[in-house]
C-alpha cells in the first residue's frame, strides 16, 4: 500500500492540534478521480473546524455534522488545486493530468498529498478546470472567496450604477467581493481596517472607511446593497450604522445567511472571470506544507489579508 503525508487534526483544539503523519494513499472508486494536490489553504473556516470556537448557535450543529469531540474526517482542510494522476471508470468529465481546483465540503481531507473526489457536485465537494493564468496556490484563494463573494453577491442582483458596500473588504471573500461588485459596474465602497485601505482601493473600490476609525456613514448616504463579508461574530459600530444606511428597495446580506453551495458551474464562471482578468487573487502569505501549523496561527488572528495558502508540492 502505497502512503502519504497529511496533517491528522487528532482533537479540537489549538493549532498544535493538526500533526504531520503518514498516512495511505487513497485509490478512487469507479465514479471518482485522485487529485495529486499542489496546494491548500488555511481558510477562515478551516480554523473554525479545528479549533471549534464558534458561538453556540453554530457549534451544536457543527459538531453534529463533523463530530463530537474530533472530525470524523481526520485530516482536515476544505480548499485544493492540483493535478489529475488517476480516474475510475466511469469518470467522464476530467482526464489524468487535467489541473483542476475546488472545495471539498464535508469531505474535508485538503491538508494531505493526495485527495480522492467525485466528478460530480455533492456534500462532499465540488470540482473544475483552473483558471490557467494562475498558480496553484492563488487558484486556492479563488475558490473559496469566489464561492463565498459570487453565492451572496448574487442576492443582491445587482445592477450598473449602483451603489454597493462589502463590509470587510480586506479578507479572502471581501477581496474578490470588491473585484465582482467592480466587474458588474457598480459604485463601491469598502469597510476595512487602516493598514488595508490602500489595498482594497486598489481593487476597484471607488471609497473606503476604516471601521477603526468611523462609527458612522455620512448622512444620507444610501446603499443598494451591503454584503457582509467577514460574518456575524465579526462586528462595530460602523457595521450597525451599515445596516440602517440602505435605499429603499436595498438589501444587506451576510456571508453567513446561509450554507456555502459547492457549485462546480459557479467555479467554471469564476475560472473566466479570472482568465478575463476582471478577479485577480490576493494572496496575504504563502506558507509551505510543514509550516500549516504556523499558518493557523496567523490566520487564526483574524486580520489576513486575501488569502493564506499552503505550498504541498
Ligand atoms: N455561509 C457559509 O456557509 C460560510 C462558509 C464559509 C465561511 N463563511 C463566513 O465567511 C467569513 C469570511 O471568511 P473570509 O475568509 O473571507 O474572511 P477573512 O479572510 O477571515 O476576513 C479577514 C478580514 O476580516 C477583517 N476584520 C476582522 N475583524 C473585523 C471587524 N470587526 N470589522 C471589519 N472587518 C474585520 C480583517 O480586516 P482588517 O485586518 O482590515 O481588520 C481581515 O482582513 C467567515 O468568517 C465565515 O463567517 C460562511
């Protein structure tokens, strides 16, 4: 039997909880393909899965989905881009070395050489051809603050002229939330913190407050929709200002109203934006694979900045 190595999440808990083993190669089943992973991240939920700190509201049916006092799924990580090394039988929509990246949902197991999925949309992950004008590693910020960014921006329906703002505009969702607000001609305005504001400017936002400094919009200033992107535990005083600043007709939305759809289709739209050039990842730190318990810490401090990815090959 052919082995591995992957980080095993023995129990909840603080980083030093995930310890590099070896473990066996998986070999897929008729309806799957084994990806030769080049790179993971350390995403935000990634640290909410190991380290299981979450307001009771979403611990319950977090444990009860993932396990009680350990993940079932021992080796934990959600995002992966990698190459195609094998196929059942029956797969028909991928070939050996086709590059690909997607998300693993339920499934979790993106903190390891290899990794076996369906074709197919499930649970338990979603897959598609990479965008192919960027490196493993940015592909890995771009499924996870695409799926993030392009599923809730979609409740916005939004239109040209209008005015938008993403609260948290400065982490993996929130950067691409600015780029795709941009990209359908609307007028926006980000919330981030000092250091950042130069940043998110930069992606397309035509204004920025800095929530460390503000704690109220200017008066009459109204929005069509306000995306909140760095989720409900996250919050002040400018956020609850944000909620009362919206045009007749706007919505405000957050970026946990909801259960994160694993859409294979919506990655292949995300693949052409991103090969248009109009989303272009932001990549905060690049860490190599014996490093991931470094990188929980950092991104476990809350302020990455884009995305935090994981060399494995
Ligand atoms: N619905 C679902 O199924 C689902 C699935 C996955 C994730 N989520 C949600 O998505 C969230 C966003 O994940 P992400 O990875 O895109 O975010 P992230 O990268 O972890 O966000 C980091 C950014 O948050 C900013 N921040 C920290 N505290 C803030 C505050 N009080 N106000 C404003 N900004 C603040 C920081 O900016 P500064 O450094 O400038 O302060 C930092 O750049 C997760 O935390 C989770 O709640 C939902």
């Amino acid at each position: 039997m052919e082995k591995m190595k992957a980080f095993i999440c023995t129990k909840y808990g603080p980083p030093e909880v995930l310890q590099l083993r070896e473990v066996e190669k998986p070999l897929p089943k008729d309806n799957e393909v084994l990806i030769k992973i080049y790179a993971t991240a350390v995403t935000a939920s990634d640290i909410f899965i190991r380290s299981s700190q979450l307001p009771i509201q979403f611990l319950i049916p977090m444990r009860l989905m993932l396990g009680l006092t350990k993940p079932r799924k021992s080796i934990i990580g959600l995002v992966l881009a990698g190459e195609i090394e094998s196929i059942g039988k029956n797969v028909k929509r991928f070939r050996i070395g086709d590059q690909v990246y997607g998300l693993t949902g339920f499934g979790l197991g993106a903190y390891a050489e290899y990794k076996c999925m369906k074709e197919t949309d499930s649970t338990h992950g979603c897959l598609a051809i990479k965008p192919a004008n960027i490196s493993y590693e940015e592909a890995t910020v771009v499924i996870y603050g695409g799926l993030l960014a392009f599923q809730y921006m979609e409740k916005g329906n939004i239109q040209r002229g209008q005015k938008v703002l993403i609260y948290g505009a400065s982490g993996t969702s929130g950067t691409t939330a600015i780029q795709l607000a941009k990209y359908l001609g609307a007028k926006v305005t980000g919330v981030c913190s000092t250091t950042n504001l130069e940043m998110v400017k930069s992606l397309g936002a035509e204004a920025v407050i800095d929530y460390t400094k503000e704690d109220t919009l200017n008066p009459g200033v109204q929005y069509d929709f306000i995306l909140d992107a760095v989720g409900k535990i996250k919050t002040s005083k400018l956020k609850d200002a944000c909620k009362k600043a919206l045009a007749p007709g706007g919505k405000y939305v957050s970026i946990d109203d909801g259960s994160l759809k694993l859409d294979s289709k919506r990655l292949a739209l995300i693949k052409e934006l991103v090969e248009a050039g109009h989303i272009k990842p932001v990549v905060d730190r690049c860490y190599q694979f014996e490093e991931i318990v470094e990188a929980h810490r950092y991104v476990g401090k809350g302020h990455k900045k884009g995305g935090v990815v994981i060399k494995v090959k």
